[in-house]
C-alpha cells in the first residue's frame, strides 16, 4: 500500500468518526514500527525504520493543533495546555454549581457542594451511550436547560427573601413589572435601568456557559471514554448506597435527587395554578349578603364616620419579636393611654392575612372581599367581576360617601374603580411638596392630616367611609420621618430638612439589626400618626378600623414564616364596641397572644354581621 492511499485512508477515518483533541488532533498511522517500500520494478523491499519514518513524516499531514486566537496556542503551548485545563475545570464547577445549588439562600453552605446527584450521573451515562450527532444536540439542550434551571434558582432565592415563598411560574409574572417600578421609585430610573440591564446579561451568560460547559465536558468524556464510564459507574454505585444508608454531612444528604423533586414540584405548582381559576370562580358566586336590602345594610354604624386603614407591613413580629417588642409595647400602651383619656376605647384581635413581605393589594382585596386572594390571578378576577366588598356595601346604602386616601399610588389604578369609592386622593392630590421618604411618596402624618382637611374637617358633610392606606412603613425603612407639631406641616415642605436627618438605605440595609431598628421605628411611627390623629380630630362618630396588611421581609422576621398582623377597632360610642363583645378581642392597642386568630378573608362578613339587624 503505498503512503499516499494509507494518508487518504487516515484521513477517511478521522472525517468518518474520530473526535480530535480540543487542543491535539494528530492521527497515529497504521502499521507497527517497520515499514516496506516499493522498489522501482513495483517488488515490494524492507526499507530501513528510519527511512520509513522519513517517509512517513514527510509525507503525513502535519499535527492538527489548533491555533487558536492570532496561532497563540503554537507558540505558547504550556500556557494553551494550561488554560484548557483551567477551563475544563471551570466547565465542571459550574457544572456542579448549577446541579446543586439550592433554591434558598439559607441553605446555601459547604456541605451542599459536596454531594451526589442523581440527575449529573444519569446525564453522564445517557451521554456517552448517544452516537455523536444526537450526543450533541442533547449537550446542548442539557446545557440550556441547566442554564434555566439555575436562573429559576436563583429567582427564587430572591422570592423567599422577600415573600418567604418560591416564584409561580403560572401566576408571578407580573410581579416581574411591579420589581421594576419599585426600583424605580426607589433608587431612580437609572438604578431601575442599570439593575434590569444586568440582570438581562448575567441571565444570557448564564444560559451560554452552562451550554459551553456541558459541551466541553462531554468532548472531554468521549477522548476519555474508558475512564468516564468507569467514573459514571462507581458514582451511580456511590449513590444507591449513600441513598439506601441515607449518609449525611451534616443535616445534608450526601445523594440528592434534588433538581428532580425540584421539578416536580414545579409541575405540580402549574396544575394547581392552573385549575385555581376555577375554585376560585366557585367561591366567588357565594355572598351571604348579596341579596340583602340596602336599608339592611350596616344598620349599627349609621351616621358614623368608618376608617379602615392598613399600615404597610404591620405584622405580629413587631410586636412579638423580642428585639422589638419593648419598643413597640410602649408605643402602644401610650396610645391606648391618650385615646381612652380623649374618650375613646379599642378592642384588638389577630388576622391572618395572605402573603407575607409584600403584595399588599392581595391583602387589602382580601380584607375587603371576603374572598382568599392569594396571587394575581385571583387579584385579576375579582377585579373584573361584579363581586361586592366592604366599601361597596357602604356606598350601596347610600348612607355614606365613600373616599379613598392611597397616597403609595402615582400612576393610573383603573382597578379602584371596582372597590366602590366616590373619590380616590392619590399621591398627587394631597397637596405635599416635600421630598419622597425613599419609596414612600407620602408620610403618614401627612396624609391622616390631608384627610382631614380634604374630607373629615368639612362642615355640613354626610358620613364619610374612607379607606386609608399609610405607606411610611414600606420596606426598605430608610430614611423615616418622624412626628412634628400638627401645626407646623403646611405643604410638606418641612420634611426635606427630616429626611436630611434621616438614615442612609446603603449604609442601613449591611447589617440585618439596622434594618430591623429601623423597621420597628418606621411601625411606630404610623402608630403615633393614625392615634394621634384620632385624639386630635375624633369625635362621637369616629369609628377606626387599622390592621396590618402582611408581614415585613424575612430580614426582619428572622426566619419566622407566620402571616399573622393585628387588627384593631377603635370607637368613641360604646355601643360600637358592645357590638363585637363575643369575639373576645383584647382590650387597648395590642392584641394578647392569645387573642382570637382569623384569616382575613372572614373579616368582611363579621364585620357586617355584628353590624347589621341582627348585631
């Protein structure tokens, strides 16, 4: 045969099948060390080793090394060498990072990196049992799909810092938009911009390198094919019996089988979102009160003035936390002081409500409609639908004028027009001119004053039901006004020099126990406006109804998953109050703990109940 035919044959067979070296590609020629050469009769004569080598080199196509960038790789081999491995080893720590990563920042530690998972070993195996062509379509998409599988991670580790839950892959979406606006009104459009924009680029990178390295780890399996199966083996080996021994570091397991009960919860949360529509329909179409007259509405509350209002992230943790409950206690005890001085008395109970850490309007819908409405497709449906909540039933008497008083509203909210109210102050309709305190556009003290020059200090008006939303203790709590002479707030303008005095939201959000000092101080802040404001400004027919609309951030919490808030109701007339006598409420500001518990969805009927004829 001669060299010409054995060099097409070499290479034949590395077009054919062979799968070079990333970096080396040279192909061994056939034969053994000795080699024969033709002489010029065409008889076949032993040729010297030396000379067949000759032959050979010269005639064999130089070593495929590839060049890489500008030929660096020829002329710095042992760096090209070097950089190869370090990103072969990159290729699997990454790898290794997105099979085992959890979902929940908290349980992020050593132990977690160090075990086995089930799904990288089967993915190994069914890799090198694939023919080349469909090996690589599947590397690829497997690459992909990890990519995807590590971003939803990560989402969720933002999700349960927040609202100590993982994200709905049915139902969240718009939660995507209302981050951005918060960032916005926040830290201002560029920080908006700047964080959106990073998020878009670290989320491609994501998905393109974990592609790349599973790619490159599976090239590097098939060289080395022996060597990988072998190693797939004793892993899978590894597993069965660490699983069936159930051997742990720790608290963690060493074998996992996480990404895929990961996934199938993930399945399951779709189907349950996806039929929640229409439990949810069902329960909407029951309304003990829709068939009630309007004269046999609320008949126990004529001729009062009803205020309910929510104060942002009021959760039981602020008064049960150790850390916060002195603090907190005394704001209380005070007002309950002041009010009962000025002739009125409270009754106070516990509410759970639906989310915890934010989604506010879930828990405000909930409180009014008397229906759970725990994510935004439910949100959305009873927004659209004919559905009477509390301050629609106020304004069907006709008894009452209806208002709203949102001030952590400033754009359009084509959805108040379904809550009923005759008038809506937003943020831009309370007269303020001052600075925003951080993501709040409005403080507290402000707004119940607004109020009251707006609505509750008119002379010769009718009945006023308002709902009120004071939004001082929105997270992120920094900086905080504080209480100043009623006298002495104008248009607002005073707070620049306040805000001027207050934290720094960087400097605050490094350390967990600021964050929580300055939450329980923005809490008692929105207190002492909403009682003071009573004090100042109720009379007879001054009936208050404040609660918490949810739980702060897990910041503050500290790892407490409950969604319990306080309620209160506060009158001037007893017989308001003697009307809620068999709930067992706690008497003054601050519910016992063991003050009977609701889910806020039960409020709405009670309330009209104990109300109504029959109350």
């Amino acid at each position: 045969m001669s060299l010409f035919t054995r060099s097409r044959q070499l290479s034949d067979t590395t077009e054919s099948g062979a799968e070079p070296d990333d970096d080396t590609g040279t192909a061994e020629p056939e034969g053994g060390g000795t080699g024969t050469a033709e002489s010029q009769d065409g008889t076949a004569t032993d040729a010297p080793e030396s000379a067949t080598r000759a032959q050979r080199t010269s005639s064999a196509p130089p070593p495929a090394t590839k060049p890489g960038w500008f030929g660096w790789r020829r002329r710095y081999p042992r760096t090209a060498r070097g950089v190869s491995v370090g990103t072969t080893v990159l290729a699997g720590a990454l790898v290794l990072f997105a099979l085992l990563v959890p979902n929940r920042i908290e349980r992020i530690e050593f132990a977690s990196f160090v075990r086995i998972p089930a799904e990288g070993v089967l993915l190994a195996g069914l890799l090198l049992a694939l023919p080349p062509k469909p090996r690589r379509i599947t590397a690829v998409v497997t690459g992909l799909f990890l990519g995807l599988l590590t971003v939803l991670k990560f989402v969720d580790m933002g999700f349960y810092q927040i609202l100590a839950r993982p994200f709905d892959l049915v139902l969240d979406w718009i939660l995507i938009e209302n981050g951005t606006d918060f960032l916005r009104e926040t830290f201002g459009r560029t920080g908006q911009v700047l964080a959106v924009t990073g998020v878009i680029v670290l989320f491609v990178a994501l998905l393109v390198l974990t592609t790349l390295a599973v790619v490159r780890l599976t090239n590097l399996m098939v060289r080395h094919r022996p060597v990988a199966g072998r190693t797939v083996l004793i892993l899978g080996t590894a597993w069965i019996t660490c699983m069936t021994l159930g051997v742990q570091i720790g608290t963690v397991p060493v074998a996992t089988k996480g990404n895929a009960e990961f996934l199938g919860n993930r399945v399951d949360q779709v189907r349950a979102g996806l039929a929640d529509a229409r439990v949810f329909e069902k329960q909407a179409s029951v309304d003990a009160f829709a068939k009630t007259p309007p004269d046999q509405l609320l008949t126990g509350l004529r001729g009062k003035d009803v205020l309910f209002t929510f104060i942002e992230s009021y959760g039981r943790v602020a008064i049960d936390d150790p850390a916060m409950a002195q603090q907190t206690d005394a704001v209380l005890k005070e007002g309950t002081g002041r009010l009962k001085a000025a002739g009125f008395e409270s009754r106070s109970g516990w509410l759970q409500s639906p989310v915890t850490g934010a989604g506010s309007w879930l828990a405000h819908s909930t409180f009014l409609s008397g229906l759970w409405i725990k994510n935004q497709q439910r949100y959305r449906s009873l927004t659209t639908s004919d559905r009477m909540t509390l301050t629609k039933y106020f304004g069907k008497t006709g008894a009452w004028r209806t208002v709203g008083v949102v001030p952590g509203v400033r754009r359009a909210w084509p959805e108040g027009k379904y809550f009923g109210l005759d008038h809506i102050y937003d943020s831009e309709h309370l007269g303020y001119h001052g600075p925003y305190f951080s993501w709040t556009p409005v403080p507290d003290q402000f707004s119940m004053e607004a109020f009251e020059r707006l609505e509750h200090g008119r002379k010769d008006r009718e009945p006023i039901m308002a709902e009120i939303i004071l939004a001082s203790s929105h997270n992120p709590w920094s900086p905080i006004a504080h209480m100043i002479d009623w006298n002495d707030l104008g248009d607002g303008s005073v707070f620049h020099r306040i805000k001027k005095e207050g934290t720094n939201p960087t400097e605050v959000w490094k350390d967990p126990e600021k964050v929580r000092a300055e939450y329980r101080k923005a809490i008692e802040y929105s207190i002492r406006s909403l009682t003071e404001w009573v004090e100042r400004y109720g009379d007879d027919d001054t009936v208050l109804v404040f609660l918490g609309d949810h739980q702060p951030v897990p910041t503050v919490t500290a790892g407490d998953t409950g969604k319990d808030v306080p309620v209160t109701i506060v009158a001037h007339d007893k017989k308001v109050l003697d009307r809620v006598a068999d709930w067992g409420w706690t008497d003054g500001l601050k519910p016992a703990e063991n003050a009977p518990r609701w889910g806020m969805d039960k409020f709405r009927d009670r309330f009209m109940t104990a109300y109504g004829p029959q109350g």
